[in-house]
C-alpha cells in the first residue's frame, strides 16, 4: 500500500493529551497514536460528541494546537489535521 502521506509520521508512545472542545466545556481525555508536523493519531473513549474542530494539548508540551478532525474509525480512533501553529496555553 502506498502512503500518500506530506509529512513523515512518528509513534506518539501513547501521550496523554486533552481535547478542549470550546469554552465552559469540560477537556476530554485522549492518547497520541502517532503524530507528524501537520497532525496526529489520536485513541479516545468515544469520538461521539468530539466537535470537528478543536484544540488539543499534549501533556508533555506547554502549548495547545488548533486541530480539525480529518477522520474517524471506529468509536476510538481519529485524526486531526493541526490547522495552526501552537500557541501558548494561559495559566488557569
């Protein structure tokens, strides 16, 4: 099979990250499947419910990335595009 991919994919070892799906809505918890410069893998409970757009904060960075969702398989896999450079997280 030929990988029609621009940007050459890592492991994401399984990074715990956050979903935050928009403003007054509680994070949802996910893991990094694999991840390149312009999106991830993402393994979550359930993507029922996860909007198409938006922004994700990997644990071991200090910045969250605008992302829209690219695709869905099954109930516990997605990808996302990052649609933005990472910005900085504001101290809550």
């Amino acid at each position: 099979m030929i990988e029609n991919r621009k940007q050459v994919r890592q492991p994401g070892n399984n990074q715990a990250a956050l979903i935050y799906p928009g403003p007054g809505e509680s994070p949802i918890m996910c893991t990094i499947a694999d991840i390149s410069e312009g999106g991830a893998g993402l393994t979550v409970v359930s993507t029922k419910g996860i909007p198409q757009t938006f922004e994700l904060q990997i644990k071991s960075e200090e910045t969250r990335r605008a992302c829209k969702v690219a695709w869905k398989k099954d109930p516990h896999k997605m990808g996302v595009q990052f649609v933005t450079e990472p910005s900085a997280v504001a101290p809550e």
